[in-house]
C-alpha cells in the first residue's frame, strides 16, 4: 500500500481556480470593493475592472452606449454593469453537466 | 531531472509496429517514478518521457513528437492548465490528458474547455490503477487507428448505426455550430427526435443533414414518448434519398451563381437576418483588418466594426490568460438598442436588437441568427 498512499500525496503548488464573485471599480480602474478570494492575482482582477470600463467607453464612441454587458467563455462568464463612471464586475465560473460523454464527427 | 524509459519487456510477445511515446509532466519526482512504471505495463509497450515543469514540457515537444501527454494540474511557475492551454494552440493534433489530484468541477470544465482529451483523478486504488491504463492505452489505440479521432473521422450515419446495432438505450446530443439536435434511442430503435424547431422524424432529417460538428451520448431517458416508428436502416435511407434530391438542384444552381460567397449572397444573408424579431442592425467585420465587410442598417459601420474587433479580441486575450475557455459571444445592453458580438472565423458579427428585447429573446435570436448564417 505504500505505493498507493503515494498517490494522495499533496504538491504544494496550486492553480489558479477561475474567481467567483464580485467587484467594484472606480472611474481610474482602481479596485474599491471586492468579494472575490484574495488568492486570486490582483492584477488579472484588475485587468477585468478595466477591460469593463474600456468597453463602456469605445461603446459610446461608436454611438452604442451600453449600461451593462455579458461575456460568455466556455468556461466563465463576466458581467458588468456601469456604475457613476465605474463598474461593478460579476464573475461566474460555468459548470459542465456531469454524466455526459462527447467527441465530434465530420 | 528529465528521464526517458523505455518501458520494460514483460510483453515480450507483443510488437508494436510504431511505438508511442508519452510524456508525462509533473513536479513531483516521486510521482512521475511511480507513473513511468505504471504506464511500462501498458501493452503497446510506450516510450515514456518525463519532466518537471511546463516549459521543459514545451521544448520537449517542440524537439520531437509526442503521442500524448499527461500533465498534473498543480506545478509551480507555469501550472498545468496553462501548459494545457499553450499545448492545444501549438500542436493541436497531439492527445492530452490531465491527471491530477485535484478534485473540482470547475477544474474539470476548464481543462474540457481547453481541448483535453481526458481529465483524470489520480488514481488511489488498485481498480482505479486499472481505470486510468486502461483510459491511456484506449486514448493511444485511438491514435493508432486513425484517431477517434477515429468517431471525429466518421460520419453522424455511422454514429447512429453504431447506437443501434449496440442496442443502446441512450440520448444523442448533437451539435452543429449553434445548432443543437437530439435523438432518442430505445434498445437500438430510434424512437424520438428533436431540434430547436421540429420534432419526430423532420427532426432527425435536419440533423442528419449536419455534415460536421460534436455529439455527446447521454443516459437513457426512459420515459420517452415514441414519435419515430420506423427502423433504423428506413430512417437512414431516406435521409439519404432527401439529402441526394436536394443535393442534386443545389448543384445545378450553384453553377450559373458562380460565387454563392459573394458580396450579393452576403447582402441577401444580412437582409435576411434583419427579419429576425427585434433586430435593428447587422455588420459583418473581416477581425485581421477591422474593416466592415457588409451591413444592413447600421449608421457608421466602419466605427462600429472598428469596436466589435477590438473588443472581441480584447476579451479573447483576457480569456486566455485567465484560462476560461474559447469567447463564445459579448453581448451588450444599452438605453438605446442592445448589441451581441460573436466570434466567428475571421469574421466578427454584430447584431443590434431592439432595446425591449429581453436578454433571453436576444440569446434565443442570436443562436438561430447564427444557425442561418452557418448554412
């Protein structure tokens, strides 16, 4: 058994799991109120908060000012909302449906 | 440490004509001496490499070809989802599979999103030992046959003809693009089928006539009411006559058209679309230039194409550093109308909506949208 108790050996190095929850950010990028887990890499979260606020931006300058948007991943989602100049930012890990099997065909 | 084994020679009557070769990654010494002589049982006798992080992982690629490779999730500097993610971009024929000790959903989803062939847990016991060889050797017989890839290379009749003759009690999810279809199958007989639009055997022949896409076998739904009642041989052989006859006017039409793909076809595709309930505009957008291909009812369209490119690449990097999987579709809600921006082969396709339409109407339109572009 020894060599089976091996495999419940732990390294510890870990990945990154994909943030859940949410944050605010002001009209500078600057993070104000976050939910999301503190091991999660600040300067990705602050990447997102300032993707959001670009996209409100470039939005009205193509005359199609937007109050919120969705981004749909495979894996992940992101939502935000524009708020006074800022944004609140939701994040959302997808789930794939257990029990399912899958490959394609030409 | 980077080790090559060649595995050992119990099998000594079994000769492989080519002989895989598996490179295994993870930052545990102890693990990857304990994987390099499971894997030497496995009966095609594989070439085993070994190495202790991502980028080696990478070099050792690059430097000679891999059947597959096996990563762990957790490892420091580059983790596992991140080799997995450069990997799939870089040698996209080579199988992968992620083992790890790491049990999470989320975990999982991501790593299928990536484009892994299998995510496993490492194994604890003497049956999952078993398990997870038996997954590896089958994940290389599927290479040495021609790749199931062997499934991905045969047709959707195929599928089903293989659903039946195994008597199988079971659902066939079936997706082409955006489209999504299901059949029902009862011991072998198909029984029901079903589309966003049509049901029963209308069904079937619609998605009969998706000449590629991906398809999932899910459990048995009993309780099914039966709406097909003939065989299978008679379902797949009328598919066949219908899909001849349309074939057979297509073809003759498509002559005199000369470019079916033409700025006309995609004027009369936009048009087209604008018929759908709640669209205000549509535009088309080549990515690499940014530029608006076609329109319909947009004011700027060179602005507004500009935007949906540099946006739409600008969250496919986030995606990719963030590792969540391909960018299906953005979708923006405004006082004025809503937007949806979707992703497609060098192109980017915007559709404006009218500001009433729920963001669920909007989802709905924008999938069928997207089925009529694709065909």
């Amino acid at each position: 058994m020894g060599i089976l108790n091996l495999f419940s050996k732990k390294s510890e190095s870990k990945v990154n799991r994909l943030p859940s929850g949410s944050f605010t950010v002001d009209s500078l990028g600057q993070i104000l109120v976050s939910t999301v887990l503190q091991d999660y890499p600040r300067p990705l979260l602050t990447e997102i908060g300032r993707c959001a606020l670009h996209t409100f931006r470039s939005a009205r300058g193509a005359r199609l000012p937007l109050t919120e948007f969705v981004v749909h991943y495979a894996a992940f989602k992101v939502t935000a909302r524009e708020l006074r100049g800022g944004a609140i930012v939701f994040l959302t890990p997808r789930s794939l449906a257990a029990g399912s099997t899958s490959s394609s065909f030409a | 440490m980077d080790a090559c084994y060649r595995g050992n020679d119990r099998a000594s009557g079994y000769e492989m004509p080519a002989r895989h070769k598996i490179l295994l990654v993870d930052d545990d010494q102890d693990m990857l001496q304990l994987y390099r002589e499971l894997l030497g049982r496995l009966p095609s006798q594989p070439e085993i490499h070994t190495t202790t992080s991502g980028a080696k992982a990478i070099a050792f690629l690059e430097s000679e070809p891999f059947s597959l490779l096996i990563s762990d999730l957790s490892m420091p500097k580059m983790d596992g989802l991140q080799v997995l993610s450069i990997v799939r971009r870089k040698f996209p024929q080579l199988r992968t599979a992620v083992l790890t000790g790491v049990v999470d959903e989320q975990f999982r989803t991501r790593a299928y999103a990536i484009g892994v062939d299998i995510f496993l847990e490492k194994p604890g016991t003497a049956q999952e030992i078993q398990l997870f060889l038996d997954c590896i050797e089958s994940l290389l017989g599927r290479e040495i046959q021609g790749g199931f890839r062997g499934l991905q290379s045969k047709s959707l009749v195929d599928i089903i003809q293989l659903e039946c003759l195994s008597q199988s009690s079971s659902v066939l999810k079936v997706t082409n693009g955006v489209r999504e279809g299901r059949i029902w199958f009862q011991e072998g007989e198909i029984i029901h089928a079903a589309t966003q639009d049509l049901s029963g055997e209308a069904a079937f022949h619609r998605i009969l006539s998706w000449k590629t896409g991906n398809f999932e076998s899910l459990a048995g739904e009993p309780g099914q009411a039966r709406t097909i009642f003939e065989s299978h041989q008679a379902l797949l052989l009328k598919t066949a006559q219908a899909q001849d006859e349309a074939q057979a006017p297509a073809e003759a039409d498509s002559k005199p058209a000369g470019e079916t793909g033409g700025p006309d076809a995609a004027s009369k595709a936009l048009s087209a679309i604008s018929r759908f309930q709640g669209v205000e505009f549509v535009l088309t957008a080549t990515t690499g230039e940014a530029k608006a291909r076609e329109s319909w009812g947009v004011e700027n369209p060179e602005q507004v194409a500009a935007w949906a490119c540099e946006l739409l690449q600008r969250f496919e990097v986030l995606g990719e550093r963030m590792q969540a999987g391909n960018l299906s579709q953005v979708e923006g809600f405004g006082l004025q109308n809503h937007v949806a921006l979707v992703p497609q082969p060098d192109v980017a396709l915007c559709v404006g909506y009218q500001r009433h339409i729920t963001a669920e109407q909007m989802r709905d339109t924008t999938k069928k949208i997207l089925a009529s572009w694709a065909s």
